[in-house]
C-alpha cells in the first residue's frame, strides 16, 4: 500500500481538470483579476447554494471573522465568546479587533462549544457569540441562539470547516452559516469547497449587513476614493473565483463522499478498544471536514499509523485558553476542563473526498493490529 496522505487535492483536481483550466483561462483571457464577473457569478451561485442568503466574497476565513465584527461595531473591551477548542483565527481576530476573548468549554463528545458553559461566563460585558462549527459538525444551534435572544447578543458562525452541513431540530434543516447574525466561510484548499490558495465569504440574511460588509472589505467604499467608513483590503482574486465556479456543483458529490468514507471509518472501527468515534447527529449532516477520534493512547496510536506511511493530524494540541497570545490583563477564565482533556486524547485520520475503501480498510486494519 502506498503512503496515505491526510488529504489528496491532485485526485480531485484531475476530476475536474477540464471545468477547472477552462475557469482559469477565461479569466486570463480576460485580462480583469480582481472582482469582475466570475467573482459575482461565483457569490450569485454560492448564494443560491445557501438557500438566498447574501454572500459577500473576501480573501480568506480569518478575514471574513474580522469583517464580521467590524460589520457589528463591536467596541474595544466587549467581550466575545469563543470556543477553547478550535484553530486560533477565532480568537486572533477577536483580540485584533481590541475585543476581550472569553473562552467556554466544549462538549466532550461534539467538540462544540458547550451551551451551558456559554452561560457560565457571560457577564455585563458580553456583545457576541461566536460558535464554531468544529470538524463538519454544527454547534447546538438551537440553544445557543436562545441563549443569545435571552441577552441580546450577536452570533457569528465560523463555519470555515462546515459548508454544507445541516443543524436538525423539530423537522427543521437549516443550514451551517445560515442562522445567526452572520456566518463566515474559508476556502482554504483542503476546505469542503476550496480553492487554490486562499478564499473567504461572509454569508448573511441581513441586507444591510451584507451590503456593510461589502465596504468594508473594499476600503470602506461604495463608490472608488470614496471612503465612508475605515475598511481593509480583502478581496477573492477573478482565478480563486473561476477555480470554486468550477467546484461548487459538485460540492454535494464530494461531502456525500466523505460521508460514505466516514461511515466505513465507523463500521471497520466500531468497538475497538481505546478508541471512541465520532459523534454523528440524529438528525442533520456531519460533513467530516476531519475523521477525529479519541486514543487513550494517542502516541501508540500515532506512531502504529506512521510506521506504515499513514498519516495523521493532531487538532489541536493546546487549547486556546492556555495559549499566551490570548490571554487579556485582568481577566479570569474557566478551567475548560473539556477542551484540555480533547487536546491530549484527539487524532484525526484521512478522510478526503477520493480516499478509496481499500485505504481506508488498510489504516483500519493498522490501528486493530498495532494498537
């Protein structure tokens, strides 16, 4: 069996090759390479994707946070709630901003910020919520918008790992990045859509939002030179906009890929001792952005798959509550007692739309033999 990589964007650029290099040369034809009308067309399709909502195209993930808390006037010195387990983009845009991060803990078995810890740390202080969507799972939507009306905070979903995946209650789909004040997205090329280098959007249902968020990531501007607000820099170049035009029809083919690369993870795996699967919703859709499971011994684990050319990840190995570049002056966090505890026991394994069953029965027969 040859090295199985983490993730194989060659295989899937070969599928699409055709749709691909024909996006590309169009726009070189064209000759415009920043906005223009494959951006446009991308954001009409993309918003038709999303049942409507307005899509406001940047130049990556972490851009699209920091827009989205422009967007909502946010004040240095609010304070924003953010999950203690996830990437530190949550977080870094929070305190770029001159905002307060305050971390809550995770639920264990989700990997998703704990509702109930969201209540534990709110205080006069508290604007916003930022829920993130970790690894294709959505957060408990339901609760924590509730949580949210209750004291009159705004959501931001950081949906950067979860484009396409579903939040189920009460015969209710709706969809990730679409039920708070404002979703953003990443099309980082390992992403569920991604580009080939970096990409972003903010999706909202507030036409005054997106039309706010728009001059923002413009310069501030409606009009060129003239600047009716402080914005920044952050547009999705014409190329990275043909190459996602390209890949967003089958957007749907490649996370029901993953799904069915998941479910033989699952059913190969099931019961096998030290090792606890991922949670899948009762209701809605897990896209598997990442396959994390949890080892009691993750070293033994690790180094079973990386003798046999398999690899592995780790997201993520410090909570973001212990991380320095985080912490604010005078300001007292929870334990996150969960999240530390993930960041010690989680590994994640190949998962990507072209990884094959032979593959994934190998890494599956590694683990039962070596572990």
């Amino acid at each position: 069996m040859s090295a199985i990589p983490m993730n194989d964007l060659l295989l899937q650029y070969e599928r699409y090759k055709a749709d691909i290099d024909a996006q590309i040369n169009e726009v070189l034809a064209s000759g415009h390479f920043i906005g223009g009308a494959k951006v446009q067309k991308f954001e009409v399709e993309l918003s038709q994707y999303l049942s409507g909502h307005h899509v406001v195209s940047c130049g990556n993930g972490t851009d699209a946070l920091q827009i989205a808390l422009m967007c909502l006037e946010l004040q240095p010195g609010d304070e924003v709630i953010i999950p203690a387990f996830t990437f530190g983009a949550t977080a870094e845009t929070v305190k770029l901003m001159g905002l307060t991060p305050v971390f809550a803990d995770v639920d264990p078995f989700t990997y998703n910020i704990d509702p109930d810890s969201i209540k534990q740390v709110i205080t006069e202080h508290t604007r916003c919520i930022i829920p993130v969507h970790l690894f294709g799972l959505c957060a408990n939507m339901d609760q924590i918008m509730t949580i949210a009306r209750q004291y009159n905070l705004f959501v931001i979903e950081d949906t950067a790992q979860a484009l396409g995946s579903m939040y189920e209650e009460n015969d209710d789909p709706r969809q990730a990045g679409c039920m708070g004040d404002i979703g953003t997205l990443s099309f980082f090329p390992s992403k569920n859509l991604g580009c080939y280098g970096d990409g972003g959007a903010i999706v909202t249902s507030n036409e005054t939002y997106a039309e706010k968020c728009r001059m923002i990531k413009n310069h501030g501007t409606r009009k060129k030179y003239y600047h009716e607000m402080v914005g920044i820099n952050s547009r999705l170049d014409a190329i990275q906009a043909g190459i996602l035009l390209a890949k967003l029809p089958h957007l749907e083919h490649d996370i029901e890929a993953r799904i069915k690369a998941a479910d033989l993870y699952d059913t190969l795996l099931k019961d096998t001792a030290g090792i606890l699967l991922p949670t899948k919703p009762i209701r809605g859709r897990h896209t598997f952005h990442q396959y994390t499971v949890q080892s009691e011994d993750r070293s033994a684990l690790i180094a079973a798959l990386t003798a046999a050319d398999i690899a592995t990840a780790i997201y993520y190995p410090a909570g973001l509550h212990t991380q320095p570049a985080f912490q604010t002056h005078g300001k007292e966090q929870i334990s996150c007692d969960a999240a530390t505890q993930l960041t010690k026991i989680v590994v994640s394994l190949p998962i990507y739309p072209d990884i094959c069953a032979e593959q994934i029965e190998f890494i599956c027969q590694t683990i039962k033999k070596g572990y």
